[in-house]
C-alpha cells in the first residue's frame, strides 16, 4: 500500500504545481494579489507532497519493500543502511523524483525567501510550478518509480557494486542541487521579462551562488569518485556524462560573474537573461544526454525511446518558450550602460566571452559525434586530444585575464595602477615555472606554463587579499575562488604530466619501486565484508628497511551482483598520491597491480574546495547584508554605541 | 565516472595487464612490453591515442578489456615489425573506422567540429567588442 501513496502523493503534487503555475502567473499582474498568496501557498504544498512522495520511496528501500519494482530491481536486504538509501537514486526513476525534489526544494525556497518584488517572485513561482509539472508528468507516464511487482520477489537485485560507495552515494544530490537550482536563476529571468522587473539578478544570486557551490562540489565529488574508485588513477575523462555537469557549470560560472555587473552597473542586462536561460538549458541538456540513453555509461540509467523522445520535447518547450519571450521582452529592457573600454565592465564580458566558448568546446565536442552519427551513420570519437587542442587554450587564456578583473574598477579602471599592483604575481609565476624546469625533465611544458600561470593567479589572489585586509569576509570570496582555479590547475598539471606508474605482477616478498617509494608485497589475506567477499593485498611501503605504513588495496567479488570491483589504496602526504590497485590473481600468490605516484593529484580537489568556499563567503555576505537598505543603518548603530 | 556497464562486466578478470614483465608463457607472439625505452613510450603514446571500442570513454592504454589487450598486441607487434606510427593509425582506422581515433581527425564532415569553438569565440568576442565600443561611447 505503501507504494500507491508515493504515487497518490506525486498526483497531489502534480495538482499543486499546477495550481502555482496559473496562480504564478496569474499574480504578475498588479492587481492579483490573491493569486500571488495562493501561489505561495501551493509552492510550499507542492514541496510537501514531493517531500512525501520521496520519503515513501525512500522507506520502501530501507524496509527492502521488494513488491515496489524499482526496489527489487535496485536493492538488496545485505546491503548497508546508507546504499539502500542511495540506492533510492541509484537508477533513473528514483534519480529524476529526486530531481523534481530538488527543483520543489528551490521553489519553496523561493515563496518562503520572497526577494524581489511580490510580482516577480509571483511569476518565478509560475515558471518553476511549470517546470514541476513537466516533469512530474515526465515521471508519472515514462519513469515511475512507483510500480508494482506481483508476486513480490524475495530478494532483490542489489545495486551496482561500483555504485556502493561514500562518495557516489553524496555526489548525485550535490550534482542536482547544482544543476536543477539553476531553475530559479531561470525562472526568475523568465519572470523578470514578463514583468519588466530590473532587480531580478540581486533576487536570485543567493539562488545562482548555492547552485554553483552545489555543482562545483558535485563535479569535485565525482571526479575524486571515478579517481579513487575505478582504479586508473585518472580523475577527469571527457566522458558525456561527465560534460554534463561541466556545461551547466561553466554557463553558472559566468552567469555569476555578468549578473554581478548587472547588479553593480546596470550593464549586460539582457545578456545575463540570456546566460540564466542557457545555463539551465544546459542542466536540461545535460539530464538528456545522462537520462534518455543516447549515451550509455555508469549513469545512464535509462534505456527507453519514449524517455528520450518525452524529454526532448520538455527541452525544445522550456528553451522555445523562454528565447521566445526573451526576443519579445528583452529589447524593452535594454539599458545600455556606460562604461570604459578599461573597467571591471569589460573583463567581466572577456570572462563571459572565454567561458561561453569554453562551453560551446565541451557541448560541441559532446553532441557531435550524437550529430553526425544519426545524420550519415559515421561514428568518430571526441577524446581529450580534442579537448587539449580546443578547451585548453580557451580556458588557459582566460585564466591570464582573470587577475586583472578584480584590480579594475566600475564604470572606468586605470590599466597602469593594475599592473603596479599585479607586477609581483608576474614575479611568482616566472619562480614556479622556473622551479618546475630546474626539478622536473623539460618535458612538460603546456605543465610549466600551467604552473606558471597558477603561480600568477595566487600571486594575484594574495595581492587582492593583502588590499582589502580589514574588508568584510565576503570581499574576499573572488580572491579564494580564483586561487582555487589556480591550486585545482595545478594538481591537473601535476598529475596529468608527472605521473610515474608501475604495472606488475608481484609475489610475495617481492620489492617494487614506483616514483620516489618503494614497496614490499606481503601477500593475500581473504576478508569478508557485509555483502562481498575480497581479496585484501597487505603492502608495505618501506622506508629503509623499516615499515612505514601498510596499504591495503582490495579486490572484491560481489555475490549478490555477482560482479567484481577494485578498491583502491591512496597513501597522500596532501602534495602526492601513492595510488594502488590491485588486479587478479596469477596462481602462487602472485597477483598483478597498478601503482602510480601523482604529484600534485590531491591539489585537484582542496582547489574545488576553495571554489566553493569562495562561492559560501560570498553567499554568506550576501544573507548577512540586509536587503537595499535606503540608508546605511550602520553609522546609526555605531552612534548609539558610543 | 568514465566507464560503462560493460566495461564493469568485464573486470572479471580484474586488471589483466598487457604490459607485464613477467609474460605467461605459451603466447612468443605476444609482445607484452620493449625493452627499449623509446619503443615502449612510441607503443604506450600510440595506446592513449586509440580508444577502447567496447568501453565508454576509456583509451586502449587504460582499458582492461580483452578488445584493448588485442589492440596493444597488435600495434606493438606492427612497431616490432619497423612501421611508423602514422602506418600503424592508418592501420587501425582501415580496419575499425575513425570511432577508434581519440582525436577526430580533420576531415568534410568534421571540420565544423573543430571550428564551432574558436568561432562561438570569435562571434561572442565581436560582440563584446561592440558591447564595450558602445559603452565607451556612452562614458565619454
């Protein structure tokens, strides 16, 4: 029975959404102040029933509720607590409920925030109840999560073991987050054109800030993920799925920059319309690509025509519809700023100009070989040699510029007092890049650069710092973020052209060297874990003719699933990764195994850190910073102190 | 996060690898790795540069499947036999097609590939170069 209310409550919310929607739409006129309050309402009993319909879901696979279909498919009573519950999105029904939970989440968010006008809040709400009834109805009729087995098996499935994984289990609600909270910075924009309001992009940046921290993590996440668990060592393969998420972040990345010029200087108004739109178009995209099976992989779930044919049409509908109103509406918003071609104005537009092209590599590479393979059946393939040629330098200038942005002023900046102050970063680079000569072989060369110019933008962010010292916390968000850029490119420099390996069979005793370590293989042991079997290769890593530590990297056999994993060993002193994983047996307690020593490899992921704690300074200066105040409250406070 | 379905199945016999010094033996034929250092970079080089057809997004320098083990028998065997590595390419595109080639190569139906991003480039930088002429315009 328990089944049949996830799907009663999934109708409910379908009703509801559409009640906002109308009543959302209906409150962007003047008069309608009703209808504004119903929207309201039903937006918080649309997250209700979503919340609902989710936690029945949920439950159903906690309590390995096998009469529920997804269930049997997907889990399985062994397996622990924490992979029934994200088994619940481990598949693609329950991964697109999870999805319009997210999307419900930020709609709530939205009529309990209220920010902005009522009238513009009102008409986001009806946007984003439209798009909670496109896919509820998506669901409902291609992807119901909600369907029932008779008779009940009495075991399930389980759930794939590559997929049993902390990581993994985190990385799909911090991938949405991202991704579907760039509904609101759409439904806003769309909003925004319909009611003419010019203050839409102060409403929404809490909302475009939380979504790019949300997917800056997700993508961070899941590039540590494919890193420590496949068992290659790479963290980053160009992979569709992976462009997916890279999409929507790169538009989410300069919608932030343009949308703060929109804020500050009235400029780029119509374009950071049209960047609020593209950027969850490409979270559209990027579910497509993931969710309808033109793809497969790890995450592509789904395999059904009707899905893929279902989901084009949402996306044709959405994207149609908002370009449609924004070449209506948008050219009675044009404001036509004024500033210098030497201002913050402009590096923002050359920060838009680099990210947009970045964007158009990876969605170009991605959907071409879909492209040409339907129109004259050829199939190429677009790997990293094409991302190394396109994106690469793409991104690399951009990173250049980046520095003087925050060096420039509104409206008019003096390129010279930039340089004053930029000079010494320029003293950095050329250290690290000279360093990395005199340490590493000259091979690396796109390397050095790439630390050259690493060195340059934390020279940069050090400067910026030392400048605003004594500034509120949130003056130093681009500082932290932009330095983030630089200690992420480094760890990919690092590991991608200093990166020793060893592939070897090893017997017991046997001494191996990779890179600066050596290691002894101590054998075999058998270990049995909650719902698998391995085998768990006991390897010291020797320091003379002490032992150092012990890694254990382990080779698991699932029986439920009846497949076999690699379970990696990293030992990290934070600058290098001794990476090990072991591979099969070779009789006589000889076993193959594949060590790598990457330099630089965690850095990867402390700089996604950075970026998104950038992403939280900034945020966080924004909650704490009322609303335009009309007078400054503070000197006011500080008189009464006194 | 790069991988498929397939490439999972077929990890049961997890991590056979190709380029062993301790070859098994019973296979001369196979030559699981040079002695000569320049042969093994120009064989493993050639190996990032192919890709695993029954994997996802996986090279046959990466890729555990036996598809990926054959294909580095074979171009290791062609190197021992004095090819260039354009005859090897060359090679394995007349017998698999270009899907095997991880950089598309340039040719009539690819060449909008290559140019999409440096003219979006082009097009949104002449467009900011408007924007900011305009603007100037405006603040002088």
């Amino acid at each position: 029975m328990i089944g049949e209310l996830g799907q009663l409550a999934l109708c409910f919310a379908l009703a509801l959404s559409l009640v906002m929607a109308v009543s959302g739409l209906m409150g962007a006129r003047t008069t309608a102040a009703a209808a504004r309050r119903t929207a309201t309402s039903s937006a918080l009993g649309f997250l209700v029933f979503v919340v609902l319909a989710f936690g029945v879901l949920t439950y159903a696979f906690v309590v390995s509720d096998f009469s529920v279909a997804l269930v049997a498919n997907h889990s399985h009573t062994l397996k622990p607590l924490v992979y029934k519950i994200s088994g619940v999105w481990g598949n693609h029904e329950g991964s697109m409920l999870l999805w319009i939970l997210v999307l419900a989440l930020y709609a709530g968010l939205v009529a309990v925030l209220q920010r902005g006008g009522e009238r513009l809040t009102s008409a986001a709400l009806g946007v984003q109840g439209l798009l909670g009834a496109a896919f509820i109805l998506f669901v409902l009729f291609t992807s119901n999560p909600f369907l029932r087995l008779d008779p009940a098996p009495f075991e399930g499935a389980g759930l794939m073991p590559l997929l049993q994984d902390p990581g993994l289990a985190m990385h799909p609600p911090m991938l949405y987050a991202g991704y579907v909270g760039l509904s609101a910075a759409f439904s806003y924009a769309a909003a925004a054109m319909m009611v003419g309001e010019e203050g839409w992009a102060r409403a929404a940046r809490p909302f475009m800030l939380v979504a790019w921290i949300a997917l800056t993590c997700g993508i961070a996440l899941g590039s540590w993920w494919a890193y420590y668990e496949l068992g290659w060592g790479g963290f980053w393969g160009w992979d569709p799925v992976e462009n997916a998420s890279l999409m929507p972040w790169l538009i989410a990345t300069a919608l932030l920059h343009s949308a703060l010029a929109t804020e500050k200087s009235g400029a780029f108004r119509t374009w950071t319309l049209l960047l609020a739109i593209g950027g969850f178009s490409m979270s559209l995209v990027g579910t497509f690509l993931v969710r309808s099976g033109v793809i497969t992989s790890v995450h592509a779930f789904a395999s059904d025509p009707t899905r893929g044919f279902f989901m084009m049409i949402l996306i044709a509908v959405a994207v149609v519809g908002a370009l449609g109103l924004f070449a209506w509406r948008a050219p009675s918003l044009q404001g036509g700023a004024a500033f210098s071609s030497v201002s913050r104005e402009t590096t923002l537009l050359l920060n838009n100009v680099f990210l947009v092209a970045a964007c158009a590599c990876v969605f170009v590479g991605t959907l071409y070989p879909l492209v040409l393979d339907a129109w004259n059946g050829t199939k190429i393939s677009v790997g990293p040699p094409y991302y190394a040629l396109t994106f690469a330098p793409i991104f690399f200038a951009l990173l250049v510029l980046v520095p003087f942005g925050p060096q420039l002023g509104w409206k008019r900046g003096d390129l010279k007092a930039a340089w004053r102050t930029l000079y010494p970063a320029l003293g950095l680079a050329a250290v690290a890049a000279l360093v990395v000569l005199a340490i590493v072989s000259p091979r690396g060369v796109a390397a050095t650069g790439a630390l050259a110019v690493a060195g340059w933008l934390i020279g940069a962010s050090v400067i910026d710092i030392r400048k605003r010292k004594g500034a509120r916390a949130s003056a130093f968000a681009a500082a932290l973020a932009h330095a983030g850029l630089a200690i992420t490119l480094m760890g990919v420099a690092g590991a991608t052209a200093w990166r020793s390996e060893a592939l070897t069979v090893v017997a017991p005793g046997q001494k191996l060297t990779v890179g600066p370590y050596t290691l002894r293989f101590d054998g075999v042991t058998r270990e049995k874990g909650p719902n698998y079997l391995a085998d768990r290769a006991h390897i010291a890593l020797m320091d003379g003719d002490k032992v150092r530590t012990t890694l254990l990297p382990e080779h698991r056999f699932y029986p439920a699933e009846g497949q076999d994993m690699t379970d990696t060993a990293i030992h990290t002193t934070g600058l290098r990764d001794l990476y090990l994983a072991l591979g099969d047996d070779r009789g006589g307690g000889r076993f193959a195994l594949r060590a790598y020593v990457s330099p630089l490899a965690p850095l990867i992921w402390l700089g996604g850190l950075m970026m998104a704690l950038g992403g939280i300074l900034s945020l966080w200066g924004r909650l704490r910073v009322k609303e335009p105040a009309p007078q400054p409250a503070a000197p006011a406070i500080a008189q009464a102190a006194e | 996060m790069k991988t498929v379905i397939a490439f999972v199945l077929m990890l049961v016999p997890v991590l056979t690898m190709p380029t062993l010094s301790h070859a098994q033996p019973g296979a001369p034929a196979v030559i699981e790795s040079f002695s000569d250092p320049a042969l093994e970079k120009r064989a493993r080089n050639l190996q990032r540069q192919l890709r695993c057809l029954v994997c996802q997004a996986e090279s046959i320098d990466e890729s555990n499947s036996p598809f990926a083990a054959d294909v580095r028998h074979l171009l290791r065997q062609q190197i021992a036999q004095g090819q260039s590595d354009r005859q090897i390419l060359d090679f394995l595109v007349a017998r698999y097609g270009d899907f095997i080639l991880m950089k598309p190569p340039l040719q009539s139906d690819t060449w909008l590939l290559w140019l999409a991003p440096f003219a979006v480039l082009g097009v949104a930088g002449a467009v900011a170069w408007v924007t900011v002429k305009k603007a100037a315009a405006r603040e002088a």
